[in-house]
DNA sequence: CCAATAGTGTCTGTAAGACAGTATTTC
DNA sequence: GAAATACTGTCTTACAGACACTATTGG
C-alpha cells in the first residue's frame, strides 16, 4: 500500500530530479595515483556513472557500475558530495552523488576503461568530473595523512619502505623516513620476521595494528 | 524539446528516488551552540525539511525551507551528506541531503520552532536527524578550529573576548586567551579603537583581516 | 586601594624536519 | 671491501599549553 499525500498523489506523482552517482575509482600504480576513466560516446573520457535505481542505496549504485560498465569489484565507495547545478546534464533534471573508491591494483586487472594518473589527465573530462577527482584525491591525502594504508593497498605484511612508497603515491610527495617511521611505528606491529631477498639490510615486516 | 532514450522514453520516464533536504540551523545563544527543531506531526521534533523541485538547486530549496518552515532567512547552506537507507520514510523511496548553516542569533527573532543546545537535545528525534545534528556540530567545529568566526557570529568590530567567547561555544570547550590570541592575531586587523563602558581595561577592537 | 579584565613575556613538552652515524645484507 | 639499504640518535625549530607578571580601567 504506498502512501498518498491529501490530494491522494504518491510521492512519484511529483515531479522530481533524477539521481546518478558518478564514481573516481582509484589505485595506485607504478608509484603513481592514478583514476580509472570510461569512454562516454566519442571524444569525451569521464567516471563511470550511473542513475540510481528506486530499490537500491547509493552505495549499491557505486559498487554496480563499476562491475557493470568497468569491471571492476569495488571496496568500500564514499560519499564526496552532490553536484546539482540545474543544467549539468542536457537530458534533464539530474543530480549526481560523487562517490570515491581506492582498491589495490591487484583487483584492476581485466578492467574495461583507462588508468590515467590524477595529476595528468587527458584533457578534460565530461560533465563537473574534473571537480569530482579532485575532490577524490583531496580525500584519499586525509586517509593517508595519519594511519598506515587504511584501504590495504600493500598486502597484510609489509616494510616500511614499502608502506613509505604506497603513502608517497598517495601524497603525491616524497616523505623522509625517519619521520615517516615515527608517525606510523605505534600503529603497526612487527611480525619478528624479516625480509629476504634484496640488496642491502633486510627490512622487518610489520603488519598494521589492531586499533 | 525533451531528451528521449532509445525506447523513446525520458528520464523521468524511469522510477527514480525522491530527493529531500534536511537542514540543522545552528547558532549561538547565551554562549551555547543551538539548533533550532521544528514540530514534526505529534510528539516528534526534526530539522526543518522538504522535497526538492524539480527547478531548483539543493541551496535553494534549503533556503527555501527555512523560509516557509520556520521563517527564517538562511545565509550559507553545505552540504553535509546524503542519508539514503531504503526505508528511512515510510513515504516511499527518499533519500535526504543533509545541510547545515550557521547564522546570527539576530536572524532567529520570530522564527518557528524551538532552539535547543545540541549537547542536550530533548530526546531522539525523527528520521536520522540526530546524526544529521552530529555532523553538522563537527562541521562547525572545524569552521571555527583555525579562524576568526568565518559565520560571522559577532559583529564586524569585536574584542578578542568576544570573539573567544563565539568560539569556545561552537567548540564547546574552554580555550586559553594566551593560546587563542596568538592563533587569532594575525587574521585580524586593530581599529586603533577601545571598547568602552566595561568594568576592567578596555580591550582594542580588531576587524577581521581581508583575507 | 581593590576587583576585574587586557595584554604579554617566558618556560616546558612535543613533534616535525634535517642530518648523520651505525648496522647488516648482497655482490 | 664496496654498494646498498635499514635503523636510530640528536640537533634545531616551531608551536601549543601553561603560568605568571604587568597594565589600565571602574568603583
């Protein structure tokens, strides 16, 4: 039974803007952040988007179009915010949720679009999506500036050096070492095991501490 | 000309989520950071809220609901985040972007509604408005951790007691004069002028610095 | 003079940035 | 041994927090 307001119309029966949700998925690559980009019709690269659907969440949209129109498995999409300018999109009312998603390269393989480094897009994108990555890298610095890779782009046990570069990506600047070890020692246990392998002193292995 | 798909059908063809705004006006009363609720049906009391039209910006229809729900001329709705679970109306299908603005106490004579500390907010309240209350208290907290009342909470001319007094209550803790002066000092501008009329050595007036 | 508020100098602890030294591996 | 990388001690600088002292008003 759905609801009826006092002149007996459902909320449908409004007219009402439409709701897409446009997504930056990130990774890091070759020491590099970098955004996956979709073609959209001919000469335009853009975030994948879709519109969201009555019986789904938002965050439900995001995890479906990057299986559906990139291939990918998302992780754990977040809010940016709404761009609602009234004529972003020529072919009617709609607003977009910008959403961001930062996953290990591991899970792009096979993925249907083009990886593209944050600081040197091809040009720019369709509709506001050059604010959306920006706003997505913004976000993915706050992640990284105090905890050791909250989103698990370095595997379970790892050096710090390689925890270093994954945070350096990010950043997009070099840290030195010494401060980036202080900053992140109480928050990673060592797993007493060291690793093999390279040239030079074996590093120790840490894994991320249970917070 | 309406856009059409490739059935021939537009978007507003297509069941879609209605989109609402819910807006936490906040400000600062008897040295208390408040927010004014709004009597929703019965016993329950919410932010003031309403659909968004299909021809309006999301700060238009949150100026817009402050107007006709509880009269009152907003200044600078953000937006906070969209609340999208299923069922959070029992209405059908809404998803409520979540905005927050800060105003005067100048602005809140003759407003509909009732103020309340958002440290002592009387009982829970409808939808998910008690976190909608949470984030907007954050999100004035970080407004006002590194600069002089950028809401503009005190008048253009102010001592820095007044100033601290704005300040320790969207905080919602006691600050240090020391400390607070030398964060504060160089983002004001001195009028060369006293405060007048008070008990105790009269306090220089600053002007907030043009940034 | 007393109470009250304004304004400022200084001490301490913490942490970042920078530098340099020692340690331990591969080749 | 040489090269390379890991690890750590220390110095400097900056700044927050805290304390205390002086300054200037009304009563």
């Amino acid at each position: 039974m759905t609801w009826r307001d006092s002149s007996g119309r459902a909320l449908a029966d409004y007219p009402h803007p439409s709701v897409a949700v446009d997504v930056a998925l990130l990774s890091v690559v070759d020491e590099r952040l970098v955004v996956l980009l979709h073609r959209r019709e001919e000469a335009r690269w853009a975030l994948p988007g879709t519109f969201v659907r009555i019986d789904e969440t938002l965050e439900q949209a995001a995890l479906r179009v990057l299986r559906e129109k990139v291939a990918v498995i998302g992780e754990r999409p977040e809010q940016l915010r709404v761009f609602d300018a009234l004529h972003r999109d020529d072919r009617g009312r709609v607003m977009s949720v910008a959403h961001v998603d930062l996953v290990p390269p591991s899970r792009l393989v096979g993925a249907d679009g083009r990886l593209e480094p944050v600081d040197a897009l091809p040009g720019p994108l369709a509709f506001d999506h050059d604010a959306i990555v920006e706003a997505s890298v913004s976000w993915a610095r706050a992640e990284y500036r105090d905890r050791p890779d909250p989103r698990r782009l370095v595997s379970d046990e790892f050096t710090l050096l390689e925890l270093q570069r994954v945070h350096e990506a990010v950043l997009g600047r070099r840290l030195q070492k010494d401060t980036f070890r202080r900053q992140m020692i109480d928050q990673l246990d060592g797993t007493g095991t060291l690793s093999r392998g390279t040239v030079g002193k074996p590093a120790r292995l840490y894994r991320r501490a249970a917070t």
